[in-house]
C-alpha cells in the first residue's frame, strides 16, 4: 500500500528498506559483510516469481496474489550471549524457576524445570516453572534461537541449583 501511494514498485519499496553491511540492525548492531546481498535476493525473487505483475481474479471467485516479506535475524550465536536463571523456594519445599527464555512451543521451561527436579532430587510437579517473562524482574537472556536457549538457560539453572545448595548448606551465624 505504502509502494503504491509513493507511485513504485513494491520490490522497489523493499529495495530501498533491505539491509545492508554498514547499515545498524534492528537491535543496534552494524551490519557486516556477513549480512548477504539482500537486494541480489529481493531481485532474484522478483525476477523468478514474476513479482510485479497485479493479483488476477481467478473463475472461481478467488484472487490469486503473492506476497513478498523481508526479515533480519542474527545469523550466528556469539560467544558472548547470556542467560540467566533464579531459583526460589516455598513453605512446603516448592521451588519457583525464573529464566528469561521464551517459550515458543520447544519445550525448554518444562526441560529446565526438569533439571531442576533432577538436582534437587523432587518430583517435577513440586517445581513452579514461571513461564511468562517479565522484563521488570525475569534474568536477562540473550535470544530464544534453536536449541541455544536450553544449552545456555540450562547451564545458568545447573548453576543457580549449586548456588541455592550451598547457600542452604552454610552454616548460618546467629546473631
């Protein structure tokens, strides 16, 4: 629609959106020469599925039209990426599972609350996955990508389980 009101094509709108090396992402990142040839691609597509050409009404009623979409995603995990993973408990001996993960239907919050279970040598049902994330108070966590999150919110969890033992198995002071 936007194409249309400027008076160019659509491939042209995205054209003049694609990212480039050099250009910031999204997240605030420069784009490097990793980045691929996007505008190569949006031709290419143009080029291959006839692109421009307007929607035809078809006998039956129905239109046939073809859509054409761009997105940015990271291309690799860096070596740097985080998760984080905090580990509370209740009364009756409960534990509370807070991680920044997203869960998109992969399954990873029910796999971390299942280390958790395994750790602390508790039935699963005794651990309270806390599934929405809360920016305000969930720990940080870098992406939710491929089996990334269980391998690094797995890893901050196994820690936040040894860091809860110790802490429970240190003497206490009185004062």
């Amino acid at each position: 629609m936007l194409a249309e009101k400027l008076n160019i094509s659509p491939t042209q709108i995205r054209l003049i959106n694609a990212i480039e090396p050099g250009h910031l992402s999204p997240t605030g990142q420069t784009m490097d020469h990793n980045t691929g040839d996007l505008k190569a691609c949006i031709n290419r597509v143009t080029e291959v599925l006839n692109y421009n050409e307007k929607p035809v009404l078809l006998d039956n009623g129905h239109i046939r039209a073809q859509g054409l979409g761009c997105l940015w995603k990271a291309p690799a995990m860096p070596t740097d990426t985080d998760a984080g993973a905090i580990i509370t408990f209740n009364e009756d001996g409960s534990a509370n599972l807070n991680t920044g993960v997203i869960e998109i239907g992969q399954g990873t919050k029910s796999v971390l609350g299942q280390l958790v279970a395994d750790f602390f040598e508790m039935p699963f049902e005794k651990v309270h996955v806390i599934y929405d994330v809360n920016t305000s108070s969930s720990p940080h966590d870098w992406a939710t990508a491929a089996s990334r999150s269980l391998f690094m919110a797995g890893n901050a969890t196994l820690c936040a389980c040894r860091d809860a033992k110790s802490q429970m198995l240190k003497p206490q002071l009185l004062s």
